[in-house]
C-alpha cells in the first residue's frame, strides 16, 4: 500500500513523473465509470490542435511525423512501425477516484498524468493539451461539458496554479518518482487492482479466474518496464534488481501466487468507428509469497509497477494496481 510510511524516501527511481490534476467543473458531467477512453479522446484532440502544423488528416501520411511532438506522445507506434505491437504511449492516465459519475457545476473532481522519459521535456505542452481538453468540454457531439483547470502538483510541488502560479518550471525541476524504502523482512507482497487489468494469453484477453496464469501477468510487467525504458529513456538504464531476464525467470518460479480476481467489463467509446467498444479484464488481488530475498529483489520492479500499469489498454488507465507491503513478524 502507498502509505506515509513507504514514501519517506528521497532517492529517485527511473525518469518517471506524476502530475495531479485539479478540475472546477462548469457544466454538469456524467462520468463513465471507467473514464480513461473519455479523457484520453479530448487530451489527442487538443494536443493535435496545438501541435499539427499541416492539417493532414493521415498522420502517417505526413512528412513531419517524425518530428512531431503530437506524434511521439499520442500516435507513438508511428515511430516504430516495423514492430507496432511494442510500441508504447509515454503517458499513462490515473482515473479520477471518485464513485459517483454525475459531477455537478462548480464541483471540483481530480486525475492524474504520468510521463515517461523524453515526455517529461513535453510537460507544459501536455498540461496545456489538458487545460484546453477541459476548457473544449468532455464527451461528444452536443454534449460536452466544459471545466477548468485549476492547479497542477507534481510530488509536494505545484506546478501550475490558475491564480498564482503559471507554468514556471524547468523539465529538469519536476520531481521524479522515488524508490520503495528498505523496510526489513519481507513475508508477501499483494498487487490490489484498483483498475481491471487486461491480459493476452494465446491470442485471448483472461477473463475468467481459471484463464489467467499468473505468472504471466509478472512476465508482462517485466517485458512492459524494459520497452517504456529503451523506448522512451533510452540512455539511462532503469534499476529493477536483475540484470537478466533468465534471473527473473527463476524468481518468480519460487513465487507462491494467491489470485482473487473476479470479470469486469469496461465499456469506452471509439470516435474513430464512432461506436462503443466493450472490453474485458480482471480485477481483485494477487499475493505473492516468497522468501524475503526473493520479494526484495522483486520489488523495485513491482513498485514501478505502480506507475506504468500493467496488461494492455494501460494508457487509459487499466491495469493499475496498489502495492501491500508485509513484513515478517
């Protein structure tokens, strides 16, 4: 769990970094209950706004793509068209933590960004793409309800204040995320889903308890850590205890893992086939018991983790989990 008590360390972990964004609403919304497809929508809309220069309707068609800062943060499997699979987004979206979907005029709601690497650079444009999505109004068509940003903290720091505080820090000033600390024997170590995650096995999304193989879900967040680093912070190696996939491999086969997972659905509209698109995933806990040793060297990947998601569609926030941390007694 993310408590007071596992964040007093200052060291910094990879070139990753967490804006929370504070939201006045203006008029009345109605927020799906898995609302990462509706903000994701107006964030590529107003990025693309701010940053295309030639109004072509084919970004792939264009011959700036490869320079484009819309097409390296939205439309990133551009770049890496020999192998489009892997490509992957360096912006993840934390979804608001509330549970009613009707947001009232002049109530004010919250949701977070994480940037990855190179996007970090990006900050102001991407927070400002996030100003004017609101500004422009969520949802489609006629129906769009317009809000303001009104603060932006990155950590203990405000990054943007409407009143106050206009964007006034340097990239190499955002603070970064920190290392889990050392807090002794470890007994188990539980990954609370607070979004479903979504993993592909032989060709199918698991959802079902009996279609999910756990250690699988390890092995994706291994392969998922390695290409967001060589993909978007390429000239820094990013510590996660092994330097071999192979010493991984022999970890995880000591794990013992307990799963509790039930099916969810999450529905979200596509504007691109104008039609809503219901997809499947899992949530609940997975525990895993191992020595303390074994969990030590596992958590610095876990704990990233936290950040990046897990499974596929992570971008619009699926596949986050929730460190519990266990020590032996």
């Amino acid at each position: 769990m993310l408590d007071k008590t596992l964040t007093k360390s200052r060291d910094t972990m990879p070139n990753i970094a967490v804006f929370n964004l504070t939201v006045r609403q203006i008029d009345a919304l109605k927020l799906p209950k898995h609302s990462g497809s509706m903000l994701r929508g107006a964030f590529g809309h107003a990025l693309r706004e701010l940053c295309c220069i030639t109004n072509l309707a084919d970004c792939s068609q264009c011959p700036l793509n490869q320079a484009c800062r819309y097409t390296y943060i939205f439309e990133t499997q551009l770049l890496n068209i020999a192998n489009r699979q892997k490509a992957s987004n360096p912006y993840i979206i934390i979804p608001p933590k509330i549970h009613q979907t009707n947001i009232k005029p002049t109530q004010i709601w919250r949701f977070g960004v994480v940037l990855l690497g190179e996007a970090i650079k990006d900050y102001v444009l991407i927070l400002k793409a996030w100003e004017q999505a609101l500004r422009t109004g969520l949802g489609s068509g006629k129906e769009r309800a317009c809000g303001e940003l009104t603060k932006v903290s990155n950590q203990t720091q405000t990054v943007f204040d409407k009143k106050t505080n206009p964007f006034n820090l340097a990239d190499w000033q955002i603070k970064r995320i920190i290392k889990p600390p050392s807090i002794g024997k470890l007994s188990k170590i539980t990954l609370h889903f607070l979004t479903p995650f979504r993993l592909q096995q032989e060709g199918k999304i698991a959802f079902h308890k009996n279609q999910l193989v756990p250690k699988n879900l390890l092995i994706n967040l291994y392969n998922r850590i390695q290409q967001c680093n060589q993909q978007h912070d390429l000239g820094k190696k990013w510590q996660t205890s092994y330097g071999l996939f192979s010493e991984f491999l022999a970890d995880i086969e000591q794990l013992t893992m307990c799963v509790e997972v039930e099916p969810e659905k999450v529905i979200r509209r596509s504007s691109r086939q104008n039609q809503k698109i219901q997809l499947f995933g899992l949530s609940g806990d997975i525990q895993l018991i191992a020595s303390s040793e074994i969990l030590e060297r596992l958590l610095p990947l876990l704990w990233i983790g936290q950040y990046l998601h897990v499974g596929k569609s992570t971008t619009l926030g699926l596949g986050q989990y929730q460190l519990q941390i266990f020590q032996s007694s």
